[in-house]
C-alpha cells in the first residue's frame, strides 16, 4: 500500500507542475489579448523514447483578424512570414507588428525604434503613403503627381516558426531549430491602414484556465488526503 501511495503523491505533484507551468502560459496569453500580432503559445508534455518526461513550448501561427486603424504606416501581415528589422546595434529581428511610424529623418522604425527592411525613406513632404500587398512603398508629395517607389518591405518565412526565439517587445530572433530562412517575393499578404491583432482564443484560454484551476486543486486535494492517512498510520504504531 505503502508504494502505491507513493506513487499517488508522486503522480499528483508532477500533475500539479504541469499545470502550473501550462497555466504560466494561459496567463501569459491572457495578457497579451491586444499586443498587435501576437501568437498564444502553450506547453506540451513530451514523452522521450527512454519515458522521461520533458516541456516543450509550442506557438500557434494562426494569423490573427485585422484590426483597422486608418494610418497609412501600419500594415498587417495577412499570410505567413515575418518583416525583418534591425535594432540600432544592428541585430537583425523579425516581427508581425506592423505598427510602423518614422524616425527624425524620415526612415521607416518600429515602435522600439528597430529599422524596417534595409531602409525606408519617406519624405517629408510626401502628403500620401501607399503600401501595395507586396510591401513595396510608394509616396506622392501631391495627390495627383505620379508616385515615387521608396523601397519595399521585405517579408520572410522560416521553416519552422515555431521554434524562432521570442527576444521580447514582439520580436524574434533566428535560431538553428528554426530551420532556413527564405525571402517571399510575389506575395499580397501585406495590408495598410491596421494591424494583425492576436490570435488568442479568449473564451479559450479562460476555459483552461479553469480547467488547470480545478486540476491543482483536485491533485492538492489528493496529496493532503494521502498525507492524513500517513498521520494516522504513525499514530497508530505509537
């Protein structure tokens, strides 16, 4: 009986563990609802072929609904891939918040102040910004005159983007497990005037968080009834 105990508690306190860690990322989803672009990530237990057990993030790709703003420097991002960045250090980053704005000299930024693509220039006095669905930019510095291509915003795709590394403030940077990177040309997937919102699933994720509620409470519940029988076990040998 003894054994079996064991092996109750045990189980009950890896349970709660789990859920825990699984609820980390509930909240984490929860509190992200309106960051532009964002993928709700969840934990996964993963069971190796020597049955040792290990946590593996995993995020959800699913784009997000377009959200309107009406500035003609945001764009979403209505297909997969990422717009490439580089911080003022120079590290290269990738990002689906399309929530663009310019800096002092006109350049095309980030909301941290990351360059867009290689460069973006708009002039000052351009009074109009298009953004075609294949990133290229064009500005007219009067409504009718003939429009002036500035650059285009690059967009790239990895092989598994799900294993990039979230860098924070909505970015990514490369890594190994996120396989090759390649550049999309001849794509629509851009959208101006609004952002990509997130993709979390809030009737969802409140769902699971109750459900891992109710699972901690239950394993909890458990570990004290076994700890009780021990209590009594004890006394009874005195």
């Amino acid at each position: 009986m003894a054994y079996n105990l064991q092996g109750s508690v045990r189980k009950a306190a890896i349970n709660m563990q789990s859920q825990f860690d699984r609820l980390a990322y509930a909240t984490q989803n929860i509190a992200n609802l309106n960051t532009n672009g964002y993928k709700a990530v969840r934990f996964e237990e993963i069971i190796d072929a020597d049955c040792s057990v290990h946590g593996v993030e995993r995020v959800d790709t699913k784009v997000g609904d377009f959200m309107l703003t009406n500035n003609p420097l945001d764009i979403a991002l209505t297909g997969m891939g990422y717009i490439p960045v580089t911080t003022p250090s120079g590290e290269i980053r990738y990002t689906r918040d399309g929530s663009f704005m310019k800096d002092k000299d006109g350049y095309l930024i980030t909301k941290t102040g990351d360059l867009v693509g290689s460069g973006i220039k708009i002039d000052g006095a351009a009074q109009k910004v298009v953004i075609k669905p294949n990133g290229d930019v064009f500005t007219y510095n009067k409504l009718f005159d003939e429009p002036k291509y500035v650059g285009t915003i690059p967009l790239v795709q990895f092989q598994n983007p799900e294993r990039l590394k979230d860098v924070g403030a909505n970015e990514f940077s490369a890594t190994e497990e996120a396989g090759e990177m390649k550049l999309v040309i001849n794509h629509d997937y851009i959208k101006q005037n609004g952002v990509e919102h997130s993709n979390v699933d809030t009737i969802s994720e409140v769902y699971n968080i109750s459900r891992m509620n109710a699972s901690i409470i239950a394993s909890n519940s458990l570990i004290k009834a076994i700890n009780q029988m021990y209590d009594r076990a004890i006394n009874l040998t005195q």
